[in-house]
C-alpha cells in the first residue's frame, strides 16, 4: 500500500521506491513446468486445507515466508511467488488469463537510478551573481529514466500548479509559463475534498499540467503539511534509491510528459536561496500556503536556475498473474470484473555494519500477502458455488504496486481481456485482520453505484459500511484501483474499518511494522477475520456479476467526469 510514495512514483522524479538494481531479474516463464517440485507441494498443501481460515494461513504463511526475500518486483523471490499464486489459481480450476495461455502477463519496467555525480542545481540572480547550490542538502534532482538532461530557465512560483477543469480554480491563469522552470508547492488547495485534492496533489498531474503549460522544468516545495510525513532527511535517504516505471510495446518509458525532462525538490534551506530578492519571501509564502484562508498567488521570480541530472537504467520483466472464471451469459460474459491484489512487497534492507544478525526481509504478510491470500479463496468460493457468475470474473494478483501501481496500470492499459468489458475493479491493499472487524471502508464507493453493492454485501454479514477515517490521506488515489479509474473503470479499494479498536490497529501497525522486517507472520493476524474479509469480496464480486446493469458514475462525480466516457 502506497501510503509513503506520491501516487505517480513511477516517474523517475522524487521515487521513494528502494531497491537494489542487482537483485532485479527477469521473471521465468508462466508455465506449470517452471515451478519447483517445493512450489507444487505448497499449493497442494494449502489446497488440500478443509477451512478458509488455514487456507490463508497459509498462502500467507508462504509468501510471507524469508525465502521470498521480500517479494521485490523484477526479483527472484517476487518471481516464486507469482509461480505459487499460479499454482494455486490453476488448482482451483481457474482459467489460465494471461499472455500466450500462460497464467502472466510479463509487465516491463525499467529500473534508474539517479547519477548523483552528475547532479548540479544554481542559481544565476539579476545583477549576474551565480550560486551553487549544495546536492542533497539544498536539491535532489532527478529525471526521466535517461542518461543526462539539462536546462537552464527563468522561474515562477505558480501556488500548487494546479488546474481544476470541473471548477474555476486555476493556479496557471495569466501565467505565461513556456519554456519556464516552474516552482510548486505540494500538496492541493485545503478547499478541494480529500479525494480530489490527492488526484491533484501526485506529482505527475502537477508535471503533465506544467507540460501542458509549456513549462520546461519543475521544482517542488515542502508545505508544513507534508514535512510532517516527508522530513528532508527522509527523502534524502531515497536520493540514490531505484525507481521503475513500466515500458510500453513502442519501447517508450511511461512518464508523465516526455517533454519535461529534469526536475527538482528543493529543502526548506534550498527554496530560502531560490526566493532570496523575489517580491514575497519562502517563509512568508509558506505562512500564507498554511492558512486555509489565504490563496496563494502565482508571480516570477528574478532568478534563473540551471539543472543537471542524469540516471543509469536496466529494463527487467516482472510478471502480473491473471486467472479467469468466464461468466455464463451468453451476452454479459463478454463484460468483466476484476479483483485485484498486489503481490509484490518492498523486499530487504542493506546489512546493518553494526548488526550483522539484525532481520532485513520486510516480508510484507499484510501488505500485501494477506491481500493475495483472500482474494484467492474468494476465487475458490466462485469455484465451489458450482455456479458460473453471469459476467466473467477476473482474479489479478499485480506486481510494482510499490513503485508506483506499475503492474495494475500496465493492466489496465493492455488488459489481457476486451478493455471496453472492464465494468468494475474491486481492490484488495494491506486489510489488516488483527482484530474481529465489525465494519469496512470502501474507499470509493459513494462515486458510482458499486457503493450500494458492497454496502448490501457488507450488511448481509452485519458489517457496517463506514466512512473514510483518514480523509486527510486521499486514499482512494493511493492504490492500485486507481489505475482502472484513470481508464474510466468504476473501481473501490476494500480495507478493515475502525470499530472494534480498528484505529488503535491502523495506528500501532503503521508505526511499527508498515513496510519493516516487522511485517511477518509473528503478528497476531486473525485468520478468521481473514476468512470473513474473502467471504465480503466474494458477496460483492458476485453482487456486480449478477447486476443487470454494469456499474455506473454517480453523475456530476469528478472522478466519473473526468475519466469515464
């Protein structure tokens, strides 16, 4: 789950992504020979299971376990996991769904990492005084996936850099910013709904609407919002860290504007430089960015900064699974819903000098192995009923969603079935089952009519539907749903809810173990909980399998607006 990253981490800009390019492989083949005889043993050991609950014991207990290393995407122990959820869908009965009747779909990414030797950022201020700024005390620059990139421009500070086509807020009006290096802050104006805000806030979206602006370089700036979850020195320590972005059948990297080829994040220290003789001081304008009540306004700055930046790469293959249960109308099968889950996690640590005995898998069981394992034995619910649902369902086990939703978004642009027949996408990220939960947040859900579904799924078993706890998060644009979204697919991503001491959970497991060697199958996961998640996914997967009509936008939702038809 991609709490800690921007929602387009998979650019090379400002990646929090960390991996090491050397464990990255390319993924065996998808055949049922590629798997060991251990695999198979697995699979048939957690078949052979007479109760959900030991079923996703485990699956979990197994891709959770140290010999995974952590699931990275591109690396050998994602890999033996992908051939194991194979293994599993195809001893269920599934349809194999991937490319070439195999059980994957191969996702290409590239792997870069920044070339720090090559990063340079100054400032030249009217008058002709230069100044070298200071690599990773003041800037971190970073690029697309390409060898060296250079610009030199004027700058503006343009608020956000957002533009809100359903409403008239506009941080680029009267702004000319062709062929300017524009300076934004993060975030999203305090005035937009949480959902909407974090659309707007991913550095992506800021990056393509500085493109379509005509900028030619971006420079993002810490609100005192967003220093509380990125201090410097944290993203500091991601400055040599890989990035990946996926690459698409003409070869080309998936960025957000391939015109824009450098960008930069500027430490508090940095952006006091940068602003030194500009009409509003950075401290001032950080006062008014804080106060709801003020509007930021867009002005140039008397400076011209020149960025430098470079990256090496490798491309790798890292592999989706997608099993199948065709639907059994003879018109709506053509009409799909998919159920997806990331597979992969964050892999490993480096060593400690100091503690060479100290654990370093980040084995990932709950985010997101325990995903995995439940919509796996919602598939063998389908399978069991003896009944074919009318529309065809699709079960995707996903790769990269941690470095960036790579895998869900490859999907979603070349699905290895009929496109235009996605009517629904049903998101399972990190349900943290350590607790009987009594109700569930389907974040999402009030924006099309799936929101009644899951609230009659949720209801038929005595769950409560409850609102988003975190509104301040956005994170129905934090997970792999929101691939499907940006294609116009009506999708909810499904998590536990906060009754029953659910936020005293959320709170202790991010503040211990999210995305840490703690996240292993020593915590107190409740299998049964477990079971009662898969058997609430199954009742609204079918639910919108058996509907009469596909799901729809809610009319005049922003997102239905600006993404579906």
């Amino acid at each position: 789950m991609t709490l800690e990253k921007l929602t387009r981490a998979r650019t090379a800009l400002l990646s929090a992504a960390c991996i090491a390019a050397a464990a990255c492989a390319t993924a065996p083949v998808a055949t049922k020979s590629a798997r060991d005889p251990a695999t198979d043993a697995a699979v048939a050991a957690s078949a052979a299971e007479t109760t959900a609950a030991a079923r996703i014991k485990a699956d979990v207990a197994w891709l959770a376990d140290d010999a995974r290393e952590g699931r990275e995407a591109g690396s050998k122990g994602y890999a033996a996991a992908a051939q194991y959820v194979a293994g599993r869908f195809e001893a269920l009965g599934l349809k194999a769904g991937g490319e070439n009747g195999s059980w994957f779909q191969q996702v290409p990414l590239r792997a870069s990492r920044r070339n720090l030797d090559l990063s340079h950022m100054s400032i030249t201020r009217k008058g002709g005084e230069s100044v070298d700024l200071v690599n990773l005390e003041d800037y971190i620059v970073s690029t697309s996936p390409i060898e060296k990139a250079e610009i030199s421009a004027p700058v503006v500070f343009v608020g956000y850099g957002v533009t809100d086509p359903s409403t008239d807020y506009d941080d680029y009006a009267g702004v000319d910013a062709k062929g300017k290096i524009v300076a934004v802050f993060s975030g999203g104006p305090a005035s937009m709904d949480s959902e909407k805000r974090a659309h707007f806030a991913s550095t992506g979206n800021k990056t393509q609407n500085a493109a379509a602006h005509g900028a030619a370089g971006i420079i993002l700036l810490a609100t005192e919002e967003s220093e509380k979850r990125y201090s410097w020195d944290r993203i500091k320590r991601f400055a040599t860290s890989v990035s990946m972005t996926w690459v698409g059948p003409d070869g080309e990297p998936e960025v957000p504007a391939k015109s824009m080829k450098v960008g930069g994040f500027m430490s508090n220290e940095g952006a006091a430089k940068l602003f030194e003789g500009a009409k509003v001081s950075y401290e001032e304008l950080r006062k008014t960015e804080a106060d709801p009540k003020k509007k930021l306004t867009a002005f140039d700055l008397p400076v011209n900064v020149r960025m430098v930046g470079g990256a090496t790469f490798q491309d790798v293959m890292s592999p989706n699974v997608v099993g199948i249960i065709e639907g059994a109308d003879p018109t709506l099968k053509a009409e799909t819903v998919v159920l997806s889950a990331h597979l992969d996690a964050v892999g490993m640590d480096e060593p400690k000098e100091d503690d060479k005995n100290a654990d370093v898998i980040k084995n990932g069981a709950l985010d997101n192995a325990i995903g995995v394992a439940t919509m796996i034995e919602a598939a063998r619910t389908f399978k069991e009923s003896g009944v074919a649902p009318p529309r065809t369902i699709v079960f995707l086990a996903v790769t990269a969603e941690e470095k960036g939703l790579l895998g869900a978004d490859y999907f979603a642009h070349f699905p290895t079935v009929a496109k235009e027949g996605i009517v629904a996408n049903v998101n399972l990220d990190m349900p943290l089952v350590l607790y009987d939960f009594v109700d569930v947040v389907a974040f999402g859900a009030e924006r099309s009519t799936l929101g009644e579904m899951v609230g009659d799924a949720a209801n038929s078993m005595g769950l409560a539907l409850s609102p988003d706890p975190m509104p301040e998060q956005g994170l129905f644009t934090r997970s792999d749903h929101y691939r499907f979204v940006e294609q116009g697919v009506p999708s909810v991503f499904l998590v536990v809810g906060f009754g029953n001491g659910g936020d005293k959970v959320f709170a202790d497991f991010l503040a211990t173990n999210y995305h840490k060697p703690g996240d292993d199958i020593s915590q107190p996961i409740n299998y049964d909980a477990a079971a009662k998640f898969a058997d609430l996914n199954y009742r609204i997967a079918k639910a919108v399998a058996e509907s009469s009509e596909r799901p729809r936008w809610k009319e005049g939702d922003f997102f239905g607006d600006l993404f579906g038809e």
